[in-house]
C-alpha cells in the first residue's frame, strides 16, 4: 500500500477518531480504512433502496393486480 491521501477533519470528528483509536488500540489510519471499506461495501445497495417506498397508486396488495394472482 503506498497510496498515501491526507484529509482535514472538523475538531469534532477528530476527536473521535483518536478516542476510538485510544480505546480500541488500533491505529487511525486502519480504523479510517476499515470505514472506507464498509462505506464502499453499503454503497452497492443504496441505488436499489432510494426506489423503496416509491410506488404509488394501484392496488395495496401487488399479487391483486390482474394477470397476476396466485391461484
């Protein structure tokens, strides 16, 4: 890994990096990865999520819709 990206934090978000770091025992940089990661691992399911909820009008229940029903 030589990728090396220098970010300036808000005071706030500072001290909470170096608390969790001072509690956990793990470095900064590896705890600001493993956040990377899991945002990056969440994001493949956010375009599908921004649909939930969006449907609109027709009947409640989606198995009523003619053509459709379970027999």
């Amino acid at each position: 890994m030589c990728n090396t990206l220098t970010v300036r934090l808000p005071e706030d978000l500072a001290e909470w990096l170096r608390e969790r770091s001072r509690r956990s025992g793990v470095p900064q940089g590896q705890i600001v990865r493993e956040e990377l990661e899991r945002a990056r691992a969440g994001s493949a399911e956010k375009p599908f999520m921004r649909l939930a909820g969006a449907l609109k009008g027709g009947p409640p229940d989606l198995s009523m819709r003619k053509g459709f029903a379970r027999r």
